[in-house]
C-alpha cells in the first residue's frame, strides 16, 4: 500500500449523512457533486425519464428515478442520474442492485462515470448502464455478459431496447437531442 492511500482516511455511510450539500462516496471517499446541472442536462434527463416512464407505465414491476441514492455498501453512495430497478417502490434510497442506470456526463463527471462507475456498476451487476454524451451527442450502451460489460455500442439517434425481468422499454436517442 502507497504511503498516500494510507494517509487517506476512509468515510462511510453514517459520515455521509452528516455532510452538508450534495456528494457522492466512492470507496470511502468523497466526491463532491458539481453544481446543479446545466439545462441541456436536464433537458436530457427528463427526456429520458419522461420515455422510460410512458414505457414502463403497465409494467407494476419496474420503477424508474432520478437522482436517487444508492447504498452500494458502508463506503460507497452513489446518485445515478437515472436509474430503473424491478421489486418494490423505494420509499428512501436503493440498497441493491438496479436493472438499468443512465449517467449524463458533464466536462467534471466524466472521468468518474467512464472509470470507477463503470467498474463498480460491473461490479455490482447491473444489467444495463448507458453512458450518455451531450457533448458529442453519442449514447454508450453497456450490458452484462456474465461477470464483465460487454459495449453493445456508441449510438447517436437510433432505438435501443433494454429487456428487464418481466418488461422491457424502448428508447429513442434521437428524441434527447
């Protein structure tokens, strides 16, 4: 172990309640969230969301969120910007695992959510993490192959569908641009 990673505390969950503002724990460290996203992000988000949702309406199972918490374990919190989980509505926060997580990326987000997110959804076996790109206006699909992600794809405006257990939905990239 580096000298650096020993003199780095660790923080857990009980810390993260006690902090004030927005922040993210990762492995035991915080990550401060930026500032409020910008309006082509929210534009995104709720275009998303608004697709899921009218998709996932009949479906009594499956629940979609927006900027929810997710208790990963006693050292990493994390706040996906969507996320879809099949079982019962959450009244508080999420403490398994979802079935489908989207993350927006912004210039201070992106490294983060390619990186460390990205292994810790593998990780976790969330079966469809989606990466979207305003910037390039690109969306990357991820999905589970057993252990590891298998990349479907970097799409712009064509459908996608994301089969959960007992539903499915469709989205159409070209509509968040």
């Amino acid at each position: 172990m580096t000298l650096a990673k020993q003199e780095l505390p660790t923080y857990t969950y009980q810390d993260y309640l006690s902090w004030k503002g927005d922040w993210e724990l990762i492995r035991g460290i915080p990550f401060a969230m930026s500032p409020s996203p910008k309006g082509n992000h929210q534009f995104i988000l709720s275009s998303l969301l608004a697709q899921i949702y009218g998709n996932l309406a009949k479906c009594l199972d499956c629940h979609v969120y927006a900027e929810l918490d997710w208790i990963v374990s006693e050292t990493t919190v994390l706040r996906p910007d969507i996320f879809v989980f099949c079982g019962h509505r959450i009244n508080e926060y999420l403490e398994v695992a979802p079935h489908f997580i989207a993350e927006i990326l912004s210039p201070k987000t992106a490294t983060k959510d390619k990186g460390l997110k990205l292994r810790i959804y593998q990780e976790q076996k969330v079966p469809y993490y989606i990466i979207v790109e305003p910037k390039n206006e690109t969306v990357t699909i991820y999905e589970l192959e057993g252990d590891s992600y298998l990349k479907v794809g970097t799409i712009t405006t064509e459908n996608h569908t994301f089969n959960l257990p007992n539903c499915s939905f469709k989205l159409n990239f070209s509509l968040i641009w």
